[in-house]
C-alpha cells in the first residue's frame, strides 16, 4: 500500500518545483502557471491527510474551496496581465517596475 | 511492490515531469501542455485516493476551464513574440531556485521526521452525496461566499481586460 | 441461465471470462481480458456507426437538398466510406513549413481520445455500462472538455492564420455552450438526486410491467422542466459539437475549413471521426438523461433501442443542419449568453418546484404543471422579446444599400 509520507515528499516536490518556477520565470502567464502548481500541491496534501485519516470531509471541501479560488485567481490573474500588456506591450515581469521606489 | 504502488510511482513521475516542463519549457504553448499533463496527473492521483469527486471537479475546473484561460492570455498577449527564455543564470535566479530547493528540502525534513501512517485499506464509500450534503448544509456560508466572489471576479475580470473607450476609438 | 438477444453481449462476456478461468489463465491476463473486451468491441461497434454514419449523413442532406448523394460504390453508394478511408489512408500527408510538428502531430491524437473515452460512461444496454461511477454525467462533461485544448493545439501548430481565427473561435463557442449545456443535463440530475447515468436511466424506466412502449410517459422530457431542459440540452449540444448552424469555427466560407485547414489524408480522418464519435455519444448522453435511454417496448433488445433513440436524434441534426443558414458570431455568442443560459437557469428554479410540489392525484399534477408553465412561458417570452429587438433587425451596409 501507499503510506502518507510518500503522499507528502510528493506533494512537497511539487510545491518546490512551482516555487522555483514562480521565482525565476520572466513571463508573468508562467508565472501564474507556478502558482497553480502550488495550489494543486497543496491540494493534494488536503485529500493525502482526508484519505489516511478519513475522519468528516473538511480534506475533501476544502480541496474544493481551494479550486474555487484557483479559478477566480487566475481569471483575475490573466485579466490583469492582459492589461498590462496593452499598456506596456509586455507580458515581462522584469518590465513592470513603475512602482518600484 | 504491489500494483498500487506501482501506480503510484508512474503517476508521480508523470505529475512530476509536467510540473517541470511547465516551469521550465520556453515555447509558451508546450509548456502550457505541460501544464495540462500536471493537472491530469493530480486528477488521476485523486482518483486513486478515492475522492473521484474532487478529481472530477479538477479536470473540469482547471484542464476545461483554467487552461483555457491560459490559452486566451497566450493568444492576447501575442506571447511567442515576446522573450520568455529562462536566460542565463543570473545571480536573482540562482536564488530563486536555492530559496525554493530549501524549501522543498525543508517539507521534506520535516515530512520524513514524522511517523508514517499507512492508508486505510477499506476505501471510504461515494464520498459524492456527502460532499453534496455537506455544501448545503454545514459548509452553507462558505459555499454562499464562494459563488460570490466567483461573481465578483468573474465581473472584476471583465472590467480589467475590457479596452478603455478611448482606445477603442483610437484602434 | 437461458441467452437472451437483450443480455446476449453480457452473456459473451461472462462466457468468454469463465473459459478463460478454466483454461487456467493467470490472474492478471484474465483481469486484462475482462478491460481489453469491453474497449474492443465498443470501439469496433461505434466506428463502424460512424462509417455507416459519414454515408447517411451525405445521403439524407442530398434528400433534402433534391439530390442523389455517393451512388456509385456500391448498393446505393453503402461502400463510399470505405473508399473515402482507403483515399484518406493513402494521401500524402502535409506538414506546413513553419508548422511545430511536434504539436500538429499531438492534435489529432488528443481528439480523439476522449471522444472514445467518454463511451465508458454511457449504459449502452440493460447491465452494459463499462465504468459505473457515482459522478458519470459530470465525468463526461469533464472528458469532452478536453477536446477544447486539442482544438487550439490544432490551430496553433498549423501556423496559419485562418487554422488560428478557427481555433479561437472553436475555443469561444465551446466555452460559451458548455454552461447552457451542464445546466441542461442539471434538472436531470436534481430530480433523480444521482449523477450516475444508469440510476437515470433506471428512473425513467417502466414502474410496472406491460406500461406502453416500455414505459415511455416516465421520460423526463415529458415534464416542463424535462422540456425546456432538454431543448436547452440539444441546441447548445449541437453548438458543442460545432454542428451545423454553429460551424463558425470551420465555416467553409469565412475561414476555408478553421482548425483543421492544414491537416490531410489520415490526420483529417481522425478530426472528422472524433467529431462524428462526439456527436453519437452526445446522442446517447441527451436519450439517457431525457428519452429514457435504453428502455423501450419489451420485444426490442435494450442496445437496439438506445441505436434507434440515437439514430433519431442524429437525423434531427442533419435535418436542422440541411435547414438552417450559419450564424454570426455575434448571433451565436448572444445566443448562448442572453438567451439559453438565462432560460436553462430559471429552468432549474422551475425544476426545484416540480420537485417540492406534490404530483400524486391529478389535481395535484396539474398544480405542478401550472406551477412550472407559471415560470417557464413568461420567461420565454421575456427572453424572446429582450433579444427580438437588434438581432432580428435587418443589418445595414454601409456601401452596398446605396
């Protein structure tokens, strides 16, 4: 069988994985994209803990409320880069510095 | 090793290897599918787990939905025009990646410190019609405020990516 | 255990399973069997339909249209689509210059494979559904979506322009349809309080023996809400599957054939199968969630009668699509935004009253009825006369009236 711990080392790498990528991408799409690996790692710990225990179903619903949230996100997300890109046209996060001190 | 693990094992290295071709693919349409790979990967996880509810909701919401988002944003911003190289290994990268390996190493520490627990071996039973229930009862509120805010961005989208009057007269 | 025409394909897959046990066969390759049986034969089966499907469709439309349609190969032109697959499988197969072959060679893959998926899902037959699953309507919906990415894949690796303008314009419509369609199948789903196709399927059957045609006056569409759900169902199905009058993403005329300009010989025969593949089991979807799927008059096998139910359905797509003119795309996305969208949402309103209001006298029934009429008629009418106005209007030129 598949034990928890295997479940988390898995969900952890991922979760790096879209930090490094979060961090070092240029593109702004991309780095939505990280972000959303990091949700669905997280994701995935939710219902890793709601199967190995089994107790209600708050791993479960709050999986689904995270989904929720992943999709408002990265409506609002794309949105403002669209309209980034209309005024700098440029979709590089380098290139968004007007409010940097 | 049984055939669970064995299962196991091969979707980790699928999800894996989509997390890292989105993060590291230049060409911004294959790194999309690259994507799309994670998000299937994560899904059939879920199903493995026995919450086919959530995995179900996950291919709907993020390969029908939140993928197609990216597409439209990949197309809007004309993006494989514009520089999307990773690019040398300057030194803010290098931090980048050192900041985000010490924090995977660090989940893992503390992961592996842990006592592991086996998963049960009786999978819970539909967890469908409880998810349901749950929704429209205990989790009421919470469920009332996500439509709203799904409205509110759904609305908030609309007006960030709408075109100003002005430049519309002047396109 | 006598053989049955209606159990017939069960009983030769238990068969085939038991001998397969006595031969002594190990564990796993019986388990493989048991898999690889079921995929073979629906597989089999429906692209044979499909084949049997490309000739009736170019047959009933030429009826329509004062024309003969394929006569040549064959008794009344039946072998056209075996020449048509032999042509295809033999045309040389292009790739444009500055194409990404990588990806022009991963769509027609991707599109296919839920348009075959999908077919698990669906109880093809009493006792013949391949996946039985808590969740399979939404399942199904979630399979079909992905035929959206292949789409832009498609138009993306062509490099052409016109392959793109389709693509997103494929994208567009699918997502605009796919709301009016999952709220559609929703009353449905609310009445029965399942989302597993066979215990809808179930509900609609005949509640005692001898009823007429199998239990035919259990369907859901004779409900209001059944009604206008399944209207609902069927239009922004047709938009789904980019049917004509909704073919604006290969609207021969605009844009020469949209997402899959670029693609010949076998790859355009996998496009042109997945869409014919969608289009059945969307057929099987809409009888099972509305016509009461496979029940029917007790002397007709269940598989036969579900066949009959999609072949029905399929022939009213050709009907419409040999009548009706192709819409805008402004047409088409009002139509979708302004009018089924906000219909299919007070439907479910209506539903939720169906189901609180007591149906057992007939006093009671048609409390109930007038009830849902009471929110459905108005609506309709509102909805007709919001969106009557500049749609209907006739669209000014601004150099050719003069």
């Amino acid at each position: 069988m598949i034990s928890l711990n295997a479940l988390l080392v898995l969900s952890a790498i991922l979760f790096a994985v879209g930090l490094a990528g979060a961090l070092t991408r240029k593109n702004a799409i991309l780095v939505l994209v990280s972000i959303e690996i990091m949700m669905n790692a997280a994701n995935l710990n939710f219902i890793a803990f709601w199967r190995a225990g089994m107790v209600e179903l708050t791993g479960p619903l709050f999986a689904l409320f995270t989904l929720v949230i992943a999709g408002a996100e990265s409506a609002v997300g794309l949105a403002l880069v669209i309209a980034i890109y209309r005024h700098l046209k440029s979709v590089d996060v380098g290139n968004i510095q007007s409010l940097s001190g | 090793m049984d055939i669970a693990q064995l299962g196991f094992v091969l979707l980790s290295a699928v999800t894996i290897a989509g997390a890292l071709g989105a993060t590291t693919i230049n060409d911004l349409p294959r790194a999309l599918l690259s994507l799309v790979l994670f998000f299937f990967g994560v899904a059939a996880l879920f199903f493995m787990l026995h919450a086919e509810f959530i995995g179900v909701v996950q291919v709907l919401v993020y390969v029908g939905a939140v993928a197609v988002l990216f597409v439209f944003a990949i197309v809007l911003t004309r993006a494989r025009l514009q520089a999307t190289e990773i690019g040398r290994l300057v030194p803010s990268r290098v931090l980048g990646i050192l900041g985000a390996a010490v924090v995977g190493a660090g989940l893992v520490g503390v992961v592996v410190r842990t006592t592991d627990v086996p998963l049960p071996a009786v999978a819970p039973l539909g967890t469908t019609a409880p998810i349901g229930e749950a929704l429209m009862t205990r989790y009421l509120l919470p469920f009332e405020i996500a439509s709203v805010l799904l409205t509110a961005a759904l609305i908030g989208a609309v007006v960030i990516a709408l075109e100003d009057g002005e430049q519309r007269r002047s396109a | 255990m006598t053989v049955t025409l209606d159990q017939g394909f069960v009983q030769a897959y238990q068969w085939i399973l038991g001998v397969a046990r006595d031969l002594g066969l190990p564990v796993w390759l019986v388990t493989l069997l048991s898999l690889a049986i079921p995929v073979v034969v629906v597989i089999a089966i429906y692209a044979g339909f499909f084949a049997f499907l490309t000739w009736l469709e170019r047959k009933v439309i030429s009826r329509i249209q004062n024309r003969y349609g394929p006569n040549r190969v064959g008794p009344f032109g039946l072998f056209q689509p075996v020449a048509d697959g032999i042509k295809a499988l033999t045309k040389e197969d292009v790739i444009p210059a500055g194409a990404d072959r990588l990806l022009h060679w991963l769509a027609p893959c991707v599109v296919v494979v839920p348009a075959i998926t999908v077919y698990a899902l669906l109880p093809l037959g009493r006792n013949m559904t391949a996946v039985d699953t808590d969740v399979s309507v939404l399942l199904f919906f979630a399979i079909s979506s992905v035929s959206t990415l292949a789409l832009f894949i498609a138009g993306w690796a062509s490099h052409n322009k016109y392959s793109m303008l389709g693509a997103m314009r494929a994208i567009a419509q699918m997502i605009s349809y796919e709301l009016p369609l999952v709220l559609g199948a929703l009353p449905a789903i609310m009445v029965v309080g399942s989302m597993n196709l066979g215990a809808i399927v179930k509900a609609q059957g005949p509640q005692a023996t001898g009823e007429l045609f199998g239990g035919i006056a259990h369907w859901n569409l004779w409900t209001p809400w059944g009604f206008v759900g399944f209207v609902a169902f069927f239009i922004a199905g047709m938009a789904e599957l980019n049917r004509s009058p909704f073919d604006i993403a290969e609207g021969e005329s605009e844009i020469i054939a949209g997402f899959h300009t670029e693609y010949s010989g076998f790859k355009f025969a996998l496009f042109f199968m997945a869409e014919y593949l969608s289009t059945i089991a969307f057929s099987a979807l809409a009888s099972s969630l509305y016509l009461g799927g496979w029940n029917g008059p007790a002397f007709l096998p269940s598989w036969l009668v579900l066949f009959l139910k999609i072949f029905g359905l399929i022939f009213v797509m050709m009907w419409i699509r040999s009548t009706l003119p192709r819409l805008r795309v402004d047409q088409l996305m009002a139509f979708s935004w302004k009018f089924l969208l906000p219909l299919a949402i007070v439907n479910i309103f209506a539903t939720g009253l169906w189901h609180v209001l007591p149906r057992a006298t007939l006093a009671d029934k048609a409390v109930a009825w007038g009830a849902a009429a009471l929110v459905l008629i108005p609506t309709y009418l509102l909805l007709a006369k919001l969106n009557g106005g500049r749609a209907t209007e006739q669209r000014r030129y601004r150099y050719a009236d003069l």
